[in-house]
C-alpha cells in the first residue's frame, strides 16, 4: 500500500466583512465595465464592417449590373455562399440590412476632423419627408447629412478624393457611434428626419435598444414635433424604465455579436423564433378549424424594402388568408402599423377576386406571458366579431399556446447543453 499523502490545512485569510464586500463590488463592477467594452469594440467593428459591405454591394450591383432582379439574386447568392463560409449572420434579410444601411447613413468630417455616421435626410424640390426636428440639447448631433455626390456610383466623403475604406483604416470604426442592434431598429423609421431624431437622442441619452424600441414604438418623435410644449415632452420621453436596462451579459451575449464572431449560443433568438413559428404553424393546422397551410416567411417588397411574413394560412371556411407575424416583446403601435402594411399588400397582391380581405394574427412574446391581437383589415368590426371569431381560434387559447410551447423549446435547450 502507498503511503497516504499527508494533507494540506488550507489557509483561510481573514478580512472583515465591510472590507471584503467592498472588495468584491469594486473587482464586480471592473468586470463588468471591461465586458460591456469589449462588447462595444466588437460591436463598433461589425457595424463598420457591415457598413463596408453594404458599399461594395452597391458598388457591384452598379458596375453594370442593373438589369432586372439581378440585385435580388445577388443578395440570395451572398447569402447562401457567406453563410458557407463564415456561418450565421448572414441571412438574406440581414444582408439586405447591409445594403440599406449604407444606403442610409453617410460618414462625414465633422469640424473637429472627426468622421461620424449620420442619416442621409432625403430632400425632393426642397421639401423634407418629415416634420420639422425638435430642437433640443443634441441639435447638433441631429444634423442629417445631405447625400453625398456620387461619384462611379459610390458615395464620397466630403474632403476627401475617394471613398473611405473602412477595412483598411480601423480607427474609422469608431464613426459609428451606436450598436448594430440599434442600427438595424432604426432603419425600420422610414421618415429620415425621423431617423435621425432617433438615432441623435439614443447618442445624446445612451439609449438601450430596448430604450430606443420603446420610444419608436410610442413615436416619440411625432409626438414631440406637434406638441406645443417640445421641452416638457421630451424630458418626460426620456426618462429611461427599469425595463430598458441591458446587463453585461446580455451584452456580450448579443446575437449579433455571437453571430459575427462565429460563437456558439446554446439556443439563439433567431432559433427560438423559428421553432415557435413552426410549432405554431403545427398548433393551427392541427386545430381542424380550417386552416391550409401557404407559405413561412414569405418575402414581400414594399417600395425599396423587403419584408418576410412569418406565416402565411388559408382559411377555408372564411375563404381568405391569415397572417400570421411573431413579435419580440410587448405589443407596440409599430406592431399594429407593420400589420396593416401586410394587409394591404396581401389585399393588392396575393387575394383572388374571390376570397374575402386577409386578416392578421399578431402573437407577441415575452418571457413569461404573450398577448394575442387580432387585426381586422377592411372588415366591419361587428362582422368580424359575428362570424370571424367563431371560426379563428380563442385568443386565450393561442397565448398560453405560445407561452408553453417557449417554455418547453427553452427547457429543451437547456437540457441539450446539459449532455
């Protein structure tokens, strides 16, 4: 038999416990300042890089390439290869976002030879596409550029003889002021001077996207440009909620982040959002109240934007077509007011002379709860009432459907990453 090793008594330090509790908060709080800056450097380079991207797209599609749908299939070709080779993050709908966003913001020298990003303000014949910007502590960071000349189909930067090549100079990615994720929900504001109220008050605040979600969402812009007390509006509306926190982990564990780098997520939102809509798509169907499945995330384009229709049902005995859009978080106006633009394109569109007006089922989801809104379209609200609620599932039925089937997807995941 071996000889037992002799044991070693392990040396407790003593520390008083108002001494070491300070200890603990101050290493705590350095951790987690050092974690939201790397997230912020990383997110800085992405979105420059996204932003270069964007450019040579455009800079191709010009090159002689105009020719009907040949930006589209560029755009799918891209995706399907870049996924390939660098795995997620590289969608279709997230290299559209690629495209727009360099169509959308412009890099500019400000006085103090500085370059920042700023949204191009579209003018026709002089006249803006929005109310007037409120005036407000962070006019000058609101200030639209104008666009830029073009020059062999790329936009220049004033001062400068060529285009700027962000790949090449990495100090430039410090012109982008703001996380991908915010940039990503401001483009879906379709007014530019809107935008860029938005974009100038999430600099000027240090706005969360969650923040910047909320204020969009309650239009914060329109309802500070015709109020008659601008002041008083605008200190109320950015006030920040408890809600619009972001921790450092969440941070750093940002979607887009894990995606750029090629980090593994043991369940993402993207993958969560896809296996709701298909256990949703299976709930209905399996419902025998008459719904025939069309189409999962059926892309439409409205003017220069592409959308996608999470699910698209039949209903036979309505005889019209339902959509179906998934939401992260809680209802908002916006919510409603991206509803009834599929509406109308699905009325324009994909309705036969012989059906009735399409309907919307809006299903939005937070962690432990869900609200189910039904939208009517054109439809009479005591029709829609009388006959088209007793043929369309319960709303209760389909909110704890959605909750539930979160929780189970999530626990799944959990114990995957357990093995």
């Amino acid at each position: 038999m071996s000889p037992k090793r002799p044991t070693t008594k392990r040396t407790i330090v003593p520390a008083a416990p108002r001494e070491y509790g300070t200890l603990v908060s101050e290493i705590s709080g350095l951790l987690e300042h050092a974690r939201r800056g790397a997230a912020r450097s990383v997110n800085a380079i992405l979105t420059a890089t996204y932003w270069e991207i964007g450019r040579r797209i455009v800079e191709h599609e010009q090159g002689g390439k105009a020719r009907a749908g040949y930006g589209e299939a560029l755009l799918a070709r891209l995706s399907e290869d870049l996924t390939a080779k660098f795995g997620r993050g590289f969608s279709e709908r997230n290299v559209l976002n690629m495209k727009e966003f360099y169509l959308g913001w412009e890099i500019v020298q400000t006085p103090s030879a500085q370059f920042e990003a700023r949204v191009k303000c579209l003018e026709i014949h002089g006249v803006s596409d929005g109310p007037p910007i409120p005036q407000t502590p962070s006019a000058e960071l609101m200030k639209c550029s104008t666009p830029a000349k073009k020059s062999d189909g790329i936009h220049s930067i004033p001062g400068q003889s060529s285009p700027l090549r962000l790949a090449k100079k990495t100090a430039e990615a410090s012109a982008f002021l703001l996380s991908w994720s915010h940039y990503v929900r401001l483009m879906s504001v379709e007014k530019s001077h809107a935008r860029a109220f938005y974009e100038a008050e999430a600099i000027h605040g240090g706005w969360s996207v969650r923040q910047l979600d909320r204020q969009i969402g309650t239009q914060f812009f329109e309802r500070t440009a015709h109020s008659k007390q601008q002041a008083a509006v605008l200190a109320r509306g950015r006030r920040a909620k408890a809600e619009d926190a972001v921790t450092p982990d969440e941070e750093v564990r940002n979607p887009y982040l894990l995606e750029f780098l090629n980090l593994k997520d043991e369940f993402s939102e993207g993958d969560l959002e896809e296996a709701l809509i298909r256990h949703l798509e299976w709930f209905l169907l399996e419902l025998g109240a008459g719904f025939a499945f069309v189409a999962r995330q059926k892309r439409i384009r409205v003017g220069r934007t592409w959308y996608r229709i999470d699910l698209l049902l039949y209903h036979r005995a309505l005889r019209c077509l339902v959509i179906i859009d998934l939401k992260r978080g809680h209802f908002t106006h916006a919510d409603a007011g991206q509803m009834n633009l599929y509406l109308n394109y699905v009325k324009e569109h994909l309705t036969l002379p012989d059906e009735a007006d399409p309907i919307g089922i809006i299903l939005c989801r937070d962690r432990d709860a869900a609200v189910v809104k039904y939208a009517m379209g054109g439809i009479n609200a005591n029709v829609f009432a009388s006959r088209y609620m007793t043929e369309l599932p319960d709303p209760e039925a389909l909110r704890q459907e959605i909750v539930s089937a979160q929780h189970m997807l999530e626990s799944r995941a959990a114990m995957k990453k357990k093995r």
